[in-house]
C-alpha cells in the first residue's frame, strides 16, 4: 500500500498543507488505497510534504505523485476532457499553485494574528529556549520565497487584486457547473478544492479569506467536494462569511 506523507488535520480543515489535500482528493478519485503518515517537510527529498513511498520508490512533489499513480496504475484523472480542456485545466492549475497560493500562504504566514494563531503551533514542542527564534526563523523564510515569486514585493492590497483576479476566472471557468469541466471532477478540481477550501477556512480572518466566500459558487463547489471526499470534516464556511457576494 502506498504511503503517503503529509501533515495533519487543523485550520479548520482535514488536512493542513493545500498540496497534500491535493494529492489525497487524487487518490480518492482515483480510488488508490494509501496510509497517510505525518511527516516534516525535511523529510521529503524536495524538503516539502506530500512525497509518497510506494514500495521502496520515493516520489515527492503533488504533481509528480499524479504523473507516478497515472503511469503505475493506467489512471487518466482528466479522462473525458478535450485538447482544449486538457491544456485549459493546466492553466488553471498552474494560477492557482503559482499565484493564487502565494496569496494563500501571505494570509497564513506574514498577518501577525493568523500566524500566532496557526504556523506558530507547528513549534510548540521545540526546546523553549530555541522556539520563538525558530518560529521567526521559518516565517522569515517564507516571507523570503513569497518576494522570490514575486507576490511578496506588492502591498497586500495589490496581492489581494491579483488573487481576486484569479479567484474571477476560476468562478468564470466554474459557473453554474458541479465541477469545473461538467458533471465529474477532473485532475486540476483536486488542487481548485484545496487552495480555495485553505483561503476560505474561517480559522483565518482576511481580506483573501473574506474576497473568496465572496463568491457563491466557489463556496457551493467546496462544500460539494468536502462533502465528496470528507463527509467525515465538519465545515461550515458560510456562517464565517459575512460580506458582499459577488457575481
């Protein structure tokens, strides 16, 4: 049986990290029996969870975990799409790991109320003499990669315009549809489900988290995909969402 290596439940969500969320809906699609292991990312050959061991073969990387179990198993998650509809998927995908979780991971790490309440925790059972300067050690770190993408050179008004950007063509693509390419999930509604089930969590108060259930069609989509492949987690977005729709 494959084993997976992630995180754990928490922020309000089954699993913390948007990228092992990602690969676990996968596997559920795919219908793949797995374990799921709590790692530290240090543990990863790429230094980041998800990574998988899958009898002795160790892949890390949620996309390449979806390039070994298609291979392995004869698997095709996007079965059904067009061309088009392939390249388009890619795309999305691409924005929303690429931009919009940037954003995301600006909400978590760099507002001071989010990160006292959230990431700090991951440093509870360090040594007391060491913890705080590892808890600003690792947020320094991240606020190093978010300006290396890019995202972390703007104000946070302007990540927010460009999250919201994404957050418009991805209602766009959706519309009144179950998932973004018809009645069936496909590969790319794995990584939508997780980014936007990590922004919309009302564990996190934000200007992203406030802008996303803004949309009332992305809120439907996550709780039809929690309730898919979490019936299990208890979540309730809208009642944390108190702001202005947008159509």
């Amino acid at each position: 049986m494959i084993v997976l290596y992630g995180s754990n439940p928490g922020f309000g969500l089954p699993e913390v990290s948007p990228y092992v969320t990602k690969t676990e809906v996968q596997f559920k699609m795919a219908g793949i029996a797995y374990r799921k292991v709590p790692a530290a990312p240090n543990q990863s050959p790429k230094g980041q969870v998800p990574f998988i061991d899958d009898g002795g073969d160790i892949i890390a990387d949620s996309t390449f975990i979806r390039v070994h179990i298609e291979r392995k198993f004869g698997i095709d998650l996007d079965d059904g799409l067009t061309p088009l509809q392939r390249a388009q998927a890619w795309a999305f995908e691409r924005m929303l790991e690429n931009q919009f979780g940037w954003a995301m991971s600006h909400a978590r790490w760099i507002i001071p109320e989010n990160f006292e309440k959230g990431p700090s925790h991951f440093f509870d059972a360090a040594p007391p003499e060491t913890r705080e300067q590892m808890r600003a050690d690792v947020r320094a770190r991240v606020a190093d990669y978010l300006r290396a993408t890019g995202v972390g050179r703007h104000t946070p008004e302007e990540i927010l315009m460009l999250a919201d950007r994404s957050l418009r063509a991805l209602s766009e693509l959706l519309g009144d549809k179950p998932f973004l390419f018809g009645d069936r999930p496909v590969g790319v509604d794995a990584a939508a489900f997780a980014l936007l089930a990590a922004a919309m969590t009302p564990f996190f108060t934000s200007p992203l988290q406030e802008r996303a259930c803004a949309y009332p069609n992305l809120v439907a989509y996550v709780d039809r995909i929690m309730r898919l492949y979490y019936p299990e987690h208890t979540w309730d977005v809208a009642s944390g969402a108190h702001v202005e729709e947008v159509g």
